[in-house]
C-alpha cells in the first residue's frame, strides 16, 4: 500500500483541474463533491500508506516518481518522503482539511463562485501534501511557494472589495520577504554541502560543519527567515491578521491548521541544522516567546472575532517556535497536531456564528447568544477550552510538554518557559474574553442557528478530535534525537495549570460580573496608550509604514518622471532632431542634388588646391 | 608683290582651359536653374563640350594624341544620350503634356 503515497497529493491536484477546466461551470452540487471528494479520497489513501508505514517498522520511505531537473552534478527528482513526521503533518493536513472542505460546502453555499472556491482549495492541499512529502528542498519550496499563491488567491478570494485585494497583496508580499530569505539559505545550503535532499544534506552538514561556525549561523538564519514569514512571527507577522478577509474555512484551513504551520514544519524537518547552530536555535525560541506575547496583547484588544482567533493562531505558532527553540522537536509537532484540531474547530464554529449572524464579525454586537445558538455555544467551548490547556483537553498536553522542556532546558530556557507562562495566563484573558463577549452578557442581536449535516458533522468531529487529540501518540521518535523524560515537580505542574487560570477568572471577572468598566479604562490617559499600543501589534503596522512603506512611496514620488529614463529619452530624441534636419535635405528637386554635389566638389577642388 | 606672312600665334594653354571652365560653369548653371527638359539636356550637352574641349588643349599642349581619342569618346557618348535623351523627353511629352521639372518632380524627399 506504501506506493500508492504518490496519489496522495496527486488526487487533490486532480480536482483542482478538473474544477479549473470547467471554468467554474460545474452546478454546485457536482462542484462540491468534487472539491470535497477528492480530499476524502486522498484521506483515504493517506490512511492506506499510512498505515502500512506503521505496520512495515520502516523509520522512513521515500518514492521517486521522475526526474524533476539534472543540470550537471545537480539531480532534482520529484521524490516524495515519507517518516514520522511527514506522516502527522500528512493526516492533520488531508483530515482536518477534508472536514474542513465538507463544512465549506455548507458555508459557501449559494456563492457564485463556489466551484473556484473549491478549486483553489483543492490546489492548496495539493501544494500543501508536496510541502510536507518532499525529499528535497527544491520540491519543498514548489509546495512552499503554491501554498502561497493559494493563499493569496483565496485572502482576496471575493475581490470586488478593493480591501480584500488589498489584504491578499499584503499577505503575498510579507511571505514573499520570507521567502527570499528561504531561497537564499537553500543556495547557501546546496553551495555549502552540494546537495539538496535533505537528508543527506543533514548527514553532510553534521559531518562538515562545526558547531556555531559561520555558514551553519548562515543557513539557519535565512531558513528561519523563511518560516518566520509563513508562520507569521515577529517581525513578518503582520499579514495574518489581514488574512481574515477571506472567508471563514480558508482562516480555518490556511491561517490556522495548515500553512502558518509550514514553518514550524520546516525548521523540524531541518533540525540537524539547527542544533549545529545553537545562538539561532534559541534565538527560534526568543522570537516564538516574544511573538506568543505581542499576539497575546493583541488578542485581547481586538473587537472582530476573527482577529481574535488570528491572533491566537500566531500565538499558538509561537509556543510551537519556542518548542522548537528549547529542542523539544516533538513536543512542537505534537502542538502542531492539537492545535490544528481545536484551531479549525475555534475558527468553523466562528463561521457558524458569523452565519447565525448575517455575516456580522463585531464581538461587542454579539452577546447572550448561549441560548440561540446551543451548538455553536457548545463547540466554542470546547474549542476554547483545547485552546487554552484546560487539564483533560488536547492542548492542555502538547502545552505542559512544551512548558516543562523549556522549564528543564538549561540554556536560558527559563526566560522562555516565564514567557511561555506568561501567555498561557494571556491565553486564557483574551479566549474567555471572547467567549464571555460572545456567549454571556446583554442579548443584542437575535441569532438563528443554520443547521446542516455538512456544517455541524464535521464540527462535532473537530470536537472530539480537539478533546482526545492528546492522546494520540505521534510516531517521531525514529526522527527526532532522544529527549530525556520531563517530570516536573508537583508544585511547578500545579502552577503551570492553575496560574493560568486565574487569566479565565480575570476574564469573568471582569466580562461577566461587569466589575471593570473596560471601555472607562481602554479610554483615556496611560489606558488608552497602552490599548492603542497593543491594537496595533505594538505599532508593527505602523513601524512598517513610516520605514518602509513612505520611503518607497517617496521615492517614487521623486521617481515619477522616470529621471533614469530621461536620459534614454534624451538620446533618442537627440537622434531624432538629427533625422529631421538631414531629412530637410530630401527636397524631392533633382536640382538641389546637383548643387549639393557641385559644391562638394568645389569643396574638394579648394581643399586639393590649398592643402 | 610679296605675301604677307601670317604668324600663327599659338593660342597659350590657360585661355583655352578658361574658355573650358566658363562653358563648363554656364552649362552648369544651366543644368541647374531651367526648368525646361530640354533645356536642361543642351545645358548638358555644353557641360560635355566643355570637358572636351579641355582635353583638346590639354593634349595639344602636350603633342600628345591621348587627348584627341578622349573627345572622340566623348563626342560619341553625347551623340548615343541624345539620342537616347530626347526619345525619353518625347514620351515624357506626350504622356504629361509638360517637359517642367517641377511639374514632372515626383520624388518627394
């Protein structure tokens, strides 16, 4: 069953086409099972090799299905790899997309546009699979760079509203910086140990490299760049948040299960690399910490329910980086895996509500909906809880994991594991405040529930996932170096758990009981400054704006008439003035031919008698 | 009753190059401000007579024969383009009604 891997990333790819080739014509229910269909089916096929991966006690597979390019010494094949890892990241990847492709074809029901819907998600999960099932580096970054393109086509996927063009264009150029980045550590990496499979680029490397030397700092400095783009962590993180604007399964399949994910993905999958460079290593984790914070604050001040969600996606991606920092490669992929299951159930069942709705995403419109909306208010709780670690709940354990390497980790893990303490109390303020916003206080709106197999179906599935998901044991050992057992004392565990809490019962506090006038507080003087800084990404927006952004604009201000050009210009019409005059002496009139020439030789005449 | 001797004084080479060159210039000028064709064509026609007539003294000056055989081709070659010439100004006539240049000028430029 293992060779039938190849169908895996191939079948989506053929829905896309056969969605693409009928320029959208397809009725929609023929659309919908296509565009769903083929993702279960790659499921499927994905359980299949999946399961006979496990059953063969092999620690990796690989399948070569042609020769991309050979230039030279240079072999690109297009290989596919298959290892513990690339196994999770290939059922989370078909699974929740393919529960997330069926709660699609609910949401986007009655959109004209609903075969192009599906087929840029088909194409996404194809991109997506060959991302995660590459053997070389060159195919990674193909996945890399479709996952990107799909990401913008669907950000700006209802594009009559300039806004959301605007939002794709964004989302498309921050990733780009990353990904320059990324292409240039791949050259750096490929001149430095001539290969591109990345394996045997691993095993080079180790047997090359010193440890700290200058070309490994290279290498996974721009690598990092690269995934620091896709995952949107500081300082690239800007684009998630205007990645809202596409609808709410491409937030739920994009910005949160899947793609942001990459980058986690990636610096996993190179991690060799990473403990050979060890200043970069935890530099990983400081950027996961500072942005897990920043994104916390953020979360906390954000009125559209989205953004909120968004916001704690980043979050979330940065406990992942921290994971990463302090070495514990699985506990970050096992995070992966939790949170792509409670993030999608989170961002669907903020679909439902923004249906119930009519398509309102205002927090502070909402309010008392637990009552209209039993199943939604349901789902979000568990959402919510799997969010912010309650004991018993999926992420509580890929969290705890996290929190105790870093605790144990002895390179200035300790500041990270405060940080990452510190966002979990953050996690649970900003999740409650959302939930108690949307769910408690005064009714305001009436909402009706849309009820479906199609939408509540894979909700219910995303819940039990999100509940048990942290039981599942996620078969990496064979690819990740041995991390030795961490047990915490019972004092640090009841801390790490009930610290947090008191985060829940501020929000309560505060959202429910109604003690803390917030609008009074975020209004004026040091509260309104501090509200401000925090709405805006501790002013990352704007920092952009007034460095990068007005100098361009500037500078093509100046640019406008093209004074480069000008000089072009200038010849050519130096030529031309050139050409009228001669053109002058064109009379058509024989005559002046003759007195031309007569005194041409009449010029020669004197010029032969005088010289 | 005693002959007169007549003296044949030889005519001194710079004046017949001088008549040469003002023939040649007025054929020129001709040449170049008429407007009738065949005006232009006898204008022509002295230009060429000019030119022969400085290779007659040219080769009597010098006693050599090189000169005289010249303007025997010359004199051919202005026969043959007459010829030639005015059958063209002929047709040109009766096809335009008109020998002006001007007029017949079609190349512009």
């Amino acid at each position: 069953m293992l060779d039938l891997l190849w169908l895996v990333p191939v079948i989506p790819f053929i829905g896309f086409l056969i969605l693409t080739l009928t320029f959208g014509k397809l009725p929609q229910l023929a659309a919908g099972i296509v565009g769903a269909g083929s993702i279960g089916l790659s499921f499927v096929f994905a359980f299949l090799a999946g399961s006979s991966f496990l059953g063969a006690e092999i620690s990796s597979y690989s399948q070569t299905l042609w020769t991309w390019m050979s230039v030279g010494d240079l072999e690109v094949g297009f290989t596919l790899y298959l290892d513990g890892v690339s196994l999770v990241m290939m059922y989370v990847i078909t699974g929740i997309g393919f529960l997330i492709h069926v709660y699609a074809t609910g949401y986007m029901s009655g959109d004209p546009s609903f075969a192009r819907f599906f087929s840029y998600m088909n194409l996404f999960v194809s991109a997506m699979l060959i991302l995660v099932l590459a053997d070389n580096l060159a195919l990674l970054f193909m996945g890399w760079e479709g996952v990107g393109l799909c990401s913008y086509l669907l950000i700006g996927f209802w594009y009559k509203d300039p806004n959301n063009g605007y939002c794709a264009r964004k989302a498309f150029v921050m990733t780009r910086v990353g990904d320059a980045f990324m292409a240039i550590g791949l050259f750096t990496l490929f001149v430095s140990t001539g290969t591109l499979n990345i394996q045997e680029a691993m095993l080079e490397a180790e047997a090359q490299w010193v440890v700290g030397s200058g070309v490994a700092t290279a290498v996974t400095l721009l690598l990092l760049g690269g995934a620091v783009g896709k995952s949107a962590q500081l300082p690239l993180q800007t684009w998630l948040p205007d990645a809202m604007a596409g609808p709410t399964p491409i937030s739920a399949l994009i910005h949160a299960a899947t793609m942001v994910t990459a980058g986690v993905y990636l610096i996993a999958r190179t991690h060799v690399l990473y403990l050979l460079a060890p200043e970069v290593q935890y530099l990983v984790g400081v950027i996961g910490a500072i942005t897990l914070l920043m994104a916390g604050f953020t979360a906390l001040t954000q009125s559209d329910i989205k953004k909120v969600l968004a916001f704690s996606t980043v979050s979330q991606i940065g406990y992942m980086f921290l994971a990463l920092g302090v070495g514990a490669w699985s506990s970050a992929i096992f995070h992966l895996m939790t949170h792509a299951f409670f993030k999608a159930l989170l961002f669907l069942t903020a679909g439902s509500i923004i249906l119930a709705m009519h398509h309102e995403q205002d927090i502070f419109k909402m309010g008392g909906l637990r009552k209209d909306l039993r199943w939604s208010h349901a789902l979000f709780l568990i959402g919510t809880l799997g969010l912010v670690a309650f004991p018993g709940f999926s992420g509580f354990f890929s969290k705890e994991e996290i929190l105790a390497s870093a605790m144990e980790n002895h390179d200035g893990g300790y500041i990270l594991y405060l940080a990452g303490l510190l966002g979990a109390v953050m996690t649970y303020l900003y999740s409650f405040r959302l939930y108690f916003l949307v769910f408690y206080g005064k009714k305001t709106h009436d909402g009706h529930e849309v009820m479906g197999l199609h939408l509540q179906g894979p909700l219910v599935l995303l819940a039990i996932g999100a509940v048990f998901a942290g039981f599942i044991h996620i078969p990496v050992e064979g690819v990740f170096p041995e991390m030795e057992e961490h047990h915490p004392s019972v004092m640090a565990q009841a801390a790490m758990i009930l610290l947090p809490m008191l985060g829940g019962l501020l929000a309560w506090w505060v959202f429910v009981k109604g003690k803390v006038d917030t609008e009074k507080l975020a209004g004026q003087g040091f509260g309104a400054k501090l509200h401000r800084f925090w709405f805006t990404q501790w002013g990352m927006d704007w920092l952009y704006d007034k460095i990068i952004v007005t100098p361009y604009t500037w500078l093509a201000e100046v640019n406008k008439n093209d004074f480069i050009d000008s000089i072009y210009n200038g010849s050519a019409r130096a030529v031309r003035f050139c050409h009228e005059v001669m053109s002058e002496t064109q009379t058509g009139q024989l005559r002046w031919y003759a007195i031309s020439i007569a005194y041409g030789l009449l010029l020669l005449v004197v010029l032969g008698v005088l010289l | 009753m005693e002959m007169p001797t007549v003296t044949m004084q030889v005519i001194p080479m710079e004046h017949g190059l001088l008549l040469a060159a003002i023939l040649f210039i007025m054929g020129m000028v001709g040449v170049l401000t008429r407007r009738n064709l065949v005006f232009i064509l006898m204008s022509l026609e002295i230009m060429l007579n000019a030119t022969g007539l400085a290779f007659i003294v040219a080769s009597s000056h010098w006693g050599q024969v090189d000169g005289q055989i010249m303007f025997l081709m010359i004199l051919s070659l202005a026969a043959a383009e007459v010829a030639v010439a005015l059958g063209l100004v002929l047709q040109l006539f009766q096809k335009r009604k008109t020998l002006d240049i001007n007029v017949l000028g079609e190349m512009k430029g």
